[in-house]
C-alpha cells in the first residue's frame, strides 16, 4: 500500500470517527433534553426553567427555587427520570449485545426468555403471597431469581461444544415459550384481584422507583458496563464470524459466556423492579447499528443512548395520553416500537 493510500484511509478512519462522535455527543444532547421534559410532565404542571433550576441547585449551585417544585422533583419525579434512562439503557445495551454474539438482529433478553422468566418469578411470589415477606423486596427477588435462572440455562448451553448462534437463538424461544405458559397457569389458578395485580406488574411500570431502586440498577449497570467496553474490540472481531474471531486470537466461548452473564445479571435486575417492557432491546440497537456501525466502542454507548431515549420518551408519552392517567409504559413502548420495527423491515428491503 502506498503512502498516499495509507494517508488518505487513515483521514478516512478519522472522519468517521469524528462523525460518530458526533452522533453520540448530539443523542446525549437530546437526552438530556427528553430527560428534563419528563421530570417536568405529570399531574402538576412544572415550568421547564422549575425543572432546570432545581437541577442545577441538585448539583450544587446557587440557584432560587421554588420549595414545591423542589420536593416534587426531589422526592416524586426524578427517581422515574433517572430509572427510565438507566432500564432503557440496559435494554438497548442487552439487545445489542445478544444480537451481536448470536449474529441475529431479532435478538434480546425479551426474545431469548429472559424477561418471561422475570415475570413469571413475579406471578409466582405474588400467588404465593411473598412467602410472608414484604411484596415490595419479595417480588424483584423472585423475578430477579427467575431471570437469572433462564440465563443460567442458556450459561449451560453457551458451554457446551458444538453449539451454534443459531442453536441458541433456538433454545431462547423455547424458554421464551415455556416461561410463558408457566405464567399463564399462573394467572389461571390466581383469583381474579391477583390475577390484576400480576397483569399489572406485566405491562412494566416506572412508579414504584425509588432511590434505593436507582442506586441499586445504577451500580450494577455501571460495573457491568464498564466490564463490557473492556472487551469491545472482541466483540467488533466477532461480527466478522466466529472462525475469523478465533484466527485473531479470542476465546469465542469465554468471551459468548462473559458477556451472557454481564447482560443477564443487568437485564435482570432492571426487570425485576420495573417489569417487562419488550420492543427497546430490538430496536434501540438497529437505530445505532444503522448511525454507527458495529465498532463496539461506539456502538455499545450509543445503543445505551438510543435506548435510554426510547423509553424516556415513552415516559413522557405515559403521561400525556390522557390527562390525568398514566399508562403502562410497557404498552407505551410497544406503540412506540411497532413503527420503529416496520421502518426498519421496509427501510432494509428498499436497500
């Protein structure tokens, strides 16, 4: 290769990174701007410059609030904020991480059986009547254990030699399917209050958040996070196939294993407190798939990104259907995901 060549692919190299760049630092903008509007949306109306301006005193400066806006954005609204970006995150980061080692862009914990399990872990305590327990710790416990149990089965597989992406794919909607009909006998047997209940927990909802709630799948998601950006090269190596990945040096099943338990143990414990939302785990990964491409050290941020912004979206959109109501954000995501997911099937055929 000549050095003109070399010169002009490395300016190249630059270019593109410097517009991925910029497509991080422009979604993390509008985020933040999404963040703010749903601390502001709900049953008392707060200004945009309310929500800022106690923000800001939040962070330590000298700023002139109002002492009501205070305690609800405090106390009331930005625990939900905060939980929706960090469950939406964890979703698109799941997704993105299934699909990646599966090689299979329909791929996520929803998908594999991993979120049908939580829900059924939940059904089950709640049938059980928290085995005397307090429902508030009893419940994320049985869904957190459930998960955590499906995931394990997939462990085993992903252990075993001669097991393909696609074998696995496979054994994740048998779980998938088995797990729901667990939960369906579940909900048969419940008398019709509980029967509610479980529906309720179903449909996946932000307001029980607390800042126990966020401090817990903050720290878990930021340690598994960090533990995964490690690898991001392994995992850029093995979107050009398994055999390539092996020629270059990475341990294909160490590293399908690794990131398993990483996704499980962060999928798991945001589901267990928020319930199941489906739909984000698809298709925040596709929209930073197709922004960025497969290099892992933008494509693992920015599927984080995507999917903190779905569903802070939805969030808002929750809470503005119907004045005065607010939504399941479960069925939010799902009104939201359905045209995302056709535009995608169509934008993919017209190219």
């Amino acid at each position: 290769m000549s050095s003109s060549t070399l010169s002009e692919t490395l300016h190249q190299q630059r270019q593109q990174e410097s517009r991925r760049g910029l497509i991080l630092i422009g979604l993390s903008a509008i985020l933040l701007s999404s963040f703010v509007m749903d601390i502001a949306t709900g049953p008392s109306l707060l200004g945009i410059s309310d929500v800022v301006n106690v923000l800001l005193k939040l962070l330590g400066l000298p700023v002139e609030v109002s002492g009501t806006a205070e305690v609800i954005v405090t106390n009331l609204r930005l625990p939900i904020a905060l939980m929706a970006l960090i469950v939406g995150g964890v979703l698109g980061v799941g997704g993105a991480e299934m699909q990646t080692l599966l090689n299979n862009p329909m791929a996520s914990p929803y998908t594999l059986g991993m979120a049908a399990a939580a829900g059924f872990g939940a059904a089950l305590m709640l049938y059980v009547g928290s085995l005397g327990f307090n429902a508030e710790f009893a419940v994320p416990i049985g869904a957190f254990v459930c998960c955590m149990l499906s995931a394990g089965l997939l462990f085993g597989l992903a252990m075993m030699r001669h097991i393909t992406s696609g074998q696995l794919i496979l054994a994740g909607i048998a779980l998938l399917f088995l797990f729901q009909s667990l939960l369906s006998l579940v909900q048969f047997v419940s008398s019709p209050e509980l029967s509610q209940q479980i529906l309720f927990w179903l449909f996946g909802s932000l307001t029980k958040a607390t800042w126990l709630n966020v401090g817990i799948t903050a720290g878990v998601t930021l340690v598994c996070m960090l533990l995964l950006m490690r690898d991001a090269w392994k995992l850029t190596a093995l979107r050009l196939g398994e055999e390539r990945a092996k020629s270059l040096g990475v341990n294909v099943a160490q590293l399908r294993l690794k990131t398993l338990i990483l996704v499980a143990v962060m999928t798991a414990t945001v589901t267990s407190f928020v319930g199941i939302i489906g739909f984000i785990g698809i298709v925040a990964p596709n929209i930073a798939r197709m922004l960025v491409g497969e290099d892992q050290r933008y494509f693992l941020p920015l599927s984080f990104l995507v999917g903190a912004f779905l569903l802070s979206s939805a969030s808002v959109l929750s809470k503005s259907l119907v004045p005065g109501a607010l939504f399941p954000i479960g069925i939010v995501t799902a009104i939201i995901g359905v045209p995302f997911f056709f535009w995608m099937i169509i934008g993919k055929r017209a190219h």
